[in-house]
C-alpha cells in the first residue's frame, strides 16, 4: 500500500470532515499533506499542489513562513497561554494597540474570541446587550443581506442567509430581517456597478426606516459574499449603509473575516468607502493562517455602555478558554510586521492585475457568465447559458469536475459551486498565477463538455 494510500485508509477509520458529504470519499480520497513551503503542499509521496485557496481564506503569506515559525518559537519559550479574565500578557496588548492604528479611525476596543463564527456571536451579542443596557427593550432584531453568509454556529448561521447551511437548523435560528444584496452579477444590461448598488440600497434604507425601533444591527460582508459564491458589489453601499444606520440609530457591524487584510485591495474593505462600523469582525488572515484567533473592533462608546459597578449587572460576560491566546496574538504580530515592512498593499496591486490578464482570455468562454474581482479575490462564473446566465443544475456539481482536474494538474481550486475563484497567499508568483488561470481554463472546458 502506497503512502498516501494507507494515510487515507487511517484518517477514514476515525475522522468526520468538515464541509463534507463522506460518502464522496469513497470515490474522491482527501489529499494527505506531510508539509508545505510557500504557495505549496507536499502530500507523502511528493507530490506538490498550489493552494490557490489559502487553505479556506487563511494563510497570507505561505505555508512554514520563517518569520512566523521565529516569532511562534520565541513566544513558545516565554508563554503560551495564560487566562484572559483578570490577567494579560504582552502579545496581547501589543497586537490590540498594533489594530487601533491600523483600523478605521475609532475602533478603540479590542474584544477576542477564537475563529470567526465566535467573532460574530460576540458582535451581535454586544450589540443587543448595548441596547438593553440604555433601556432600549424594544431592540432584539438584526438586518443581513440576502446570499450573506457569517458562520456556522446558530447566531452566525441565522445571521447568514445561505439555505444549503441554514434551511435544516431553521428550527434553532431566531428570526432576521432579510433584505435583498447588492450582488452586482444581477445589473441590468449595461447598468454599472455603482449605479445598480445604489439602486438596490432602496431596499435597505426601506426596511431600516420601517423597523429601526426594533432593529439593533445590520450585519453584511462587506464588498463579497465569499461563500455566497463569491458576489461583489461597490462600495458606495457601505457608505450609504453608514450614513442610513447613523440616521436610524442602528448598529453597523462589518464581517470582515474573509476579507479583511488586503483581500480586497486595501487592508480593510471598509476604507474603500471611508467608514467605521460599530463592530469590525476579523479572524482568518489574522494570525497568517497559522492559528484560530479572532477580534472584535469596536468604539468606546459602546465599551462605555457596559463600563458600571458590578452590581449593576451590566458587563459583557462572555468568554472563550483560549481568548486572546498569546501563541495567536505573537503569529498575528508577525502577520502585521511582513505588512508594515514589506509593502505588501502596493505590492498585491501588481499581483491583482497579473491574476486580471490571467484570466481575461476567460470572458470569451461559451459557459463563463462574468469574471469579477476586487482586489486578490478574482471569481470566474460557470453557467448553462450564457445569454440567460441560466445555472447548471446543481446536482451535476460542475464545479467539482473542475476541482478534480485541477489536482490531477497539481492545483488546489475548490470551487464554491460552479463559481471558480483564486483567492491565493500574497507570495505567489505572476508565473504561478498563470498556472491558475491555465488549469482552470482546462477545468471549465473539461467540466462544460
């Protein structure tokens, strides 16, 4: 039995995978990786696969990153993990001084979990809780947008609105607001991105001036809905949200956590449209992939808000175990050093319109819709007919087909349905992103037959 053969046959004794129908295994075998350098994993025979994903949105910039290995292994020797709740620690508040800078002017206050649905528990939590503690009773109902998606636990998946992770816990969710996205897939004909975006904030502005009594947030990624098959809009839909939401006295809370640190062309999407929400979500790229570390930005007067003697019983007294966990807040600083020191904005503007070329040639294709981007998130949209933009049939999986190939061809793509994207480490090379868009060419012509 080869290597990666008796690998599998372990890992299929014992485990239960992630986002995954396992009976697809016995056809489709998981990929055994040993190791990984750079854009690249290595499984246990050698093989090599370019993680055009970045391991589902995480890893900036590379597998076995050296200056994040030395700063993971200097901190190791120091402290690992100490309790959040009455004690701290360098890393800690060394990385929430490091985000003040950096973030949108405002957002003084840092409150961490552990990934990124914890993230978005805490935000909507806080937010109802804000209400509640200036007597505001009435406010127990949150705003999303319709295709969003914000996570897998039950107050990250009733805030989402992706019916393939919601419909069969329904039962679980509160109930939310749903108010139609700004996707601008759906323009019509000669529409531009900002005139269709400001068209459908109309739906948003009705629903806020009908329900803000009740309303404590609105919560939206902002410019793509990753998993909502990678759907963009412009952004002058995050300023007129901030201007709407001041007007209304409701919450902005803005997931960040799969766009956040230059994803989107700048290090937050919110600076494309100069605003500061309420709650800044992040996590993912935040520690460069390594480990599971999400933060919760927000101002000071809502941290005021809860600031009272204890008898009042007004504290936010919600906790993780490993909150603010100093092998994560060192990996993190390691993540904003290679930011500050090496021009990494500026430089991903050059990658961005080699990965735009790349796959230009792309538009052309009988069954490619649009091919979209924002930054380094670039999607390429399968259909059944161009001119309708009519889907295939989701149990056909076309997307998956593409997916195979790609790893026949040594590439990690793993389409969001039949939406192909490159989403990949920012120390990848022009050549290998013209690896990318060949493979994925081959994929969509292979998978289109």
């Amino acid at each position: 039995m080869s290597a990666n053969a008796d690998f599998v046959r372990r890992d299929l004794a014992v485990l239960w995978h992630p986002c995954t129908q396992m009976k697809d295994h016995e056809w489709l075998p998981p990929i055994p990786i040993r190791r990984g350098e750079g854009v690249w994993l290595e499984d246990f025979e050698g093989r090599r696969y370019l993680d055009a994903i970045s391991s589902w949105w995480v890893n900036l910039f590379g597998h076995a990153n050296a200056r994040i290995n030395a700063a993971l292994a200097q901190q190791a020797q120091m402290l690992e993990h100490v309790i959040l709740a009455g004690f701290s620690h360098e890393a800690v508040v060394e990385l929430s001084e490091r985000l003040v800078k950096i973030a949108p002017p405002g957002l003084t206050r840092c409150f961490y979990a552990d990934n990124g649905s914890s993230a978005v528990e805490v935000a909507l939590k806080m937010s109802f809780h804000y209400w509640r503690n200036l007597g505001r009773h009435k406010k127990t109902r949150f705003i999303n947008l319709s295709n969003s998606y914000h996570g897998e636990t039950l107050g990250a998946l009733a805030v989402g609105d992706e019916p393939l992770y919601k419909r069969t816990y329904q039962p679980l969710l509160m109930d939310v607001i749903t108010v139609p996205s700004p996707d601008c897939f759906n323009r019509e004909p000669g529409e531009s991105w900002e005139a269709h975006t400001r068209r459908m904030f109309a739906h948003m502005e009705r629903a806020l001036a009908e329900r803000h009594e009740e309303v404590c947030a609105v919560i939206l990624e902002p410019l793509v809905q990753c998993a909502g098959n990678f759907r963009m809009y412009h952004p002058v839909y995050l300023k007129l949200l901030r201007d709407a939401c001041d007007r209304h006295g409701v919450h902005l809370i803005a997931d960040e956590i799969a766009v956040g640190f230059g994803r989107t062309g700048t290090l937050f999407a919110c600076e494309q449209a100069g605003i500061t929400p309420d709650f800044l979500l992040l996590s993912k790229g935040l520690t460069g992939g390594y480990l599971p570390l999400s933060v919760v930005m927000t101002r000071d007067k809502i941290y005021q808000a809860f600031y009272a003697d204890y008898a009042k019983l007004t504290a936010f007294l919600h906790s993780h175990s490993y909150t603010g966990n100093a092998l994560g807040c060192r990996a993190a600083l390691a993540t904003l050093d290679i930011f500050r020191d090496d021009d990494v904005i500026v430089k991903n503007r050059a990658l961005a319109t080699c990965m735009h070329y790349a796959a230009a040639p792309l538009a052309a294709h009988p069954q490619v819709a649009e091919i979209r981007q924002h930054g380094m998130i670039l999607a390429i949209e399968m259909v059944k007919d161009r001119n309708t933009r009519a889907p295939y049939p989701w149990q056909e999986r076309r997307g998956l087909r593409v997916y195979q190939h790609a790893l026949k061809r040594g590439v990690l793509l793993r389409p969001m349905g039949d939406v192909i994207y490159f989403m990949p480490p920012y120390v990848i090379t022009r050549d290998e992103i013209q690896l990318l868009a060949q493979v994925a060419a081959e994929g969509i012509d292979l998978a289109t037959r």
